[in-house]
C-alpha cells in the first residue's frame, strides 16, 4: 500500500519517528538501528514503509532503506518472530551484523542478542543463512537468490578471476539499483546479462 514516505522529521523517540507530510504527521515503529541513519528532526527524509493491519490495529513501520525493510521482511519469515520482535531484534543489532553472525553459522553469538532465544536463534539460522549476503560498500544489505537468473554473469567474471563471493556481492548490489529502472527491466534476458557484466567489470577494476 505505501512503499516510502517523503517529509520533515518532527519527532525521534526509542523506536519511533514522527514524520510531517504536508501537515499530515505520521507516527512509525522504526528499529533503533535505522533511527541514526535516518536524519535529525528537522531534516527532510525518506522512510520505507511496511503497515500491519489487523482487527485491533494498524501499525506504521519505517526503515531507513529498502534493504533494511528487507531484512525485516525476512526476519518475520521466521516462525515466532513478529513484527515487534523483529524491531527489537534490528534495534539492538546491525543487520550487517546480523547477517554477518548468520553467515558465520554463529549460534552462541546469535542466541546473545536481545529478543532472540535459543530456539529462535535455531529457527532463525535454518530460515535465513545463506539467503542474504552483505556488501562490502557501507555494509548495505543485498540479496543473492540461489538460482540467480544472472548465475552466467557471476560465472564469467569469476573465470576472469575475480573472487566470486565479491562478484555475487557485485552483482546483486547492481541488480538492486538497475531494478529501479524501467528500461532496464524492459530489455531481454541477454542485454540486462551485458549491462551487468559492463558495470561488473567497471566497478570492480
């Protein structure tokens, strides 16, 4: 229903925001991670948004980018994790950290983290490890599906010699920017792989 939100900042509180669109001022549910990376009151700013709707309530939450909201996204694919828990887990670690302490299969480190237990850590380990990968740049957050439709990409550039954890990195942080363009998803299947393999090779020399 709502992807972002664009205004002014009138209000950071633990776990909220106050954001003023042209009079209109909304109250979100926003992790303690992203509130620092979001901007001071008084600024302008971008929120990503997700809404719960249910019979009791609505709850607004904003995320400080698209990646962030994606992790929370796949935090609630986890059985016994909320959309609560999930705040309270991203309020009291990074997601670069998160996903770094999931890909390092870091059981006990991850167990010690606010709001996760040690079935949920379990739960949370077989959900998500290996499902996400995290950029070398500002620690952005990227997905890396298993079956990438741009596997060949990754195995081209990997043969040139590249270290091919970089280039998944690589590619799937430019599959994200390029999918806000809609020339670029409007071209076949081998000119999108060319544009890749383009940018790849730029950015990575």
């Amino acid at each position: 229903m709502f992807n972002s939100l664009t205004g002014i900042i009138t209000g950071k509180f633990p776990k909220q925001l106050f954001l003023d669109t042209n009079g209109v001022e909304w109250d979100l549910c926003v992790p303690d991670s992203n509130l620092d990376m979001i901007g001071v009151v008084g600024s302008e700013a971008r929120v990503f948004t997700w809404l719960q709707h249910t019979d009791q309530l609505m709850t607004l939450y904003g995320f400080a980018s698209a990646e962030e909201r994606s992790v929370f996204l796949d935090l609630l694919k986890v059985d016994g994790v909320g959309p609560k828990g999930a705040v309270k887990i991203m309020s009291s670690v990074s997601s670069s950290r998160l996903l770094e302490v999931l890909e390092n299969g870091d059981l006990e480190m991850l167990e010690k983290i606010p709001g996760v237990g040690k079935k949920t850590a379990g739960k949370m380990m077989l959900t998500l490890k290996g499902k996400l990968k995290i950029s070398e740049s500002a620690g952005t957050v990227v997905r890396v599906e298993a079956a990438s439709p741009y596997a060949d990409v990754v195995q081209s550039l990997a043969s040139m010699g590249y270290d091919k954890r970089t280039v998944e990195q690589k590619v799937a942080q430019l599959v994200e920017q390029l999918g806000e363009d809609a020339g670029f998803a409007s071209k076949s299947q081998k000119e999108r792989e060319d544009i890749l393999f383009r940018r790849a090779i730029v950015e990575l020399a």
